[in-house]
C-alpha cells in the first residue's frame, strides 16, 4: 500500500476511537465492576487520576479528560504503528 497523509490520519483516528470505546467500556467493567462500592469507600490513586465520582455522577465513578486524553494517544501510537507496518510490508 502506498504511504499518503490520508491513510495515515484515518488509521490513528480510528484506531484512537476504537481505543477511546474499549477504555471507556471494557477496561471500565474491569476496573470497576460495582459502581455504587464508591459511595461509601474512596478511591485509590489510580482510580482518581483516570476517574472522577462527583456529586454530578450521583458518586459513581465517571472517566474525566485525562482518561479520554490518553486512551485517544495511546489509540493513536497504536494506529501510526499499524500504519507503518501495512504501508512497510507492501514496499
């Protein structure tokens, strides 16, 4: 496959989408399987820099911007490899 900017931006948007949507799904169920178990206790260190439970989220945790910021690099790091492994293999 031929090297274009296009292809390129496609490949980390999506690919920093899907990231965003299994952050924001999968690893949420995982790290959190029962949201109410954070109204009476306080969350760690790790689940207050990717997680927020205000008084808006009625005390559940919610993900907050850094955890949209760094599901979508990391999605994005991941889509430029990908990228450069198709675009490699056919040259």
């Amino acid at each position: 496959m031929r090297e274009s900017k296009t292809l390129k931006w496609i490949f980390i948007s999506v690919s920093g989408i899907f990231m965003f949507l299994i952050s924001f799904t999968l690893i949420y169920d995982l790290l959190i399987p029962d949201i109410c178990y954070y109204h009476t206790n306080e969350m760690n260190s790790f689940m207050n820099l990717f997680y927020s439970a205000g008084g808006a989220d009625n005390g559940h945790p919610s993900p907050n911007l850094l955890n949209f910021l760094f599901s979508f690099f990391i999605g994005g790091v991941l889509g430029y490899g990908i990228y450069k492994a198709v675009t490699n293999k056919t040259n």
